[in-house]
C-alpha cells in the first residue's frame, strides 16, 4: 500500500470551460473555484488508484480550500498532493496548486476507500428509487 508522504504532481493549462465566466460560479474570466477544487482531488486519486487492489477506488468526502489568487485563461496550473495521514480506509492529502507566477490554492482533502461493486449496487438502488417515486401516482392535495 502506499505510504505517509507520498506526493503526486499533475498540471492543466486553464481553459475556457474552466473560467468562472463560464462554470457559473462568478462573472469573471479567471480559474473558476470548483475547478481548482476538481483539480486538486484528481491530483491525490491518481496518485492512489495504482496502489489500491482491483475491485476497489477512492472517493472524495472532503474539501477544505482555500483560492488564494487568480488564474487566467491559458495559464498552467500545477497541482501537488501530498499523503498525511492514513486511517483504515479514510486518507487525508495536503494540496497546493501554483500558476506559473504564484500559489493560487492550498486545500486539504479527504478520500475514503471504497468497493467498487457495493458502491455501484446502492447508486443503482437509489436510482430504481427514485424511477418508482417518479412514476408512482400522486396523492391529490387536501383541500381546506
């Protein structure tokens, strides 16, 4: 298995897709937030998935980020996480992301190790759930 201190390092040239002006999550033309968010837990599950048995992946339960300055368009942003802590199936990664002038992130985040097969079967249920309750008829709504 893979140890405490294990780093990984994964990079993205920010493209319009990317921007904040496009994600929805501001009116600016800079790296969005939920995107930073998505590159840094890309960063530490590729760095586990070599390392986990088939039939197992990795989850993310947690973020913690702070966007500390902004990215423009075409810029490339470099992602580094780091393994520090371990427990059972719970990992925990310190995370920084720079551009090619400054830091632009720190996070940490969280991943939980799960079985392929059960996690699926509950996804499956929940839909099959959630296609009865869609097709099942309505009660009327009372009436005063």
């Amino acid at each position: 298995m893979i140890e405490i201190g294990t780093t990984n390092e994964t990079a993205w040239t920010v493209n319009r897709e990317q921007l904040a002006s496009a994600f929805g999550s501001g009116l600016v033309d800079a790296l969005a937030t939920p995107a930073l968010v998505g590159f840094c837990e890309e960063c530490a599950r590729t760095m586990i998935d070599p390392h986990l048995p088939p039939g197992q992946k990795t989850v993310g339960t947690s973020i913690r980020l702070d966007h500390v300055a902004a990215t423009p368009l075409g810029m490339r942003v470099t992602v580094t996480a780091t393994l520090v802590e371990i427990d059972r199936r719970r990992l925990r990664f310190e995370v920084e992301a720079h551009d090619e002038i400054e830091l632009v992130g720190r996070a940490t985040h969280e991943r939980f190790i799960i079985d392929s097969n059960r996690f699926e079967q509950r996804l499956r249920q929940k839909t099959q759930k959630m296609h009865e309750a869609l097709s099942s008829p309505r009660a009327p709504d009372d009436e005063a």
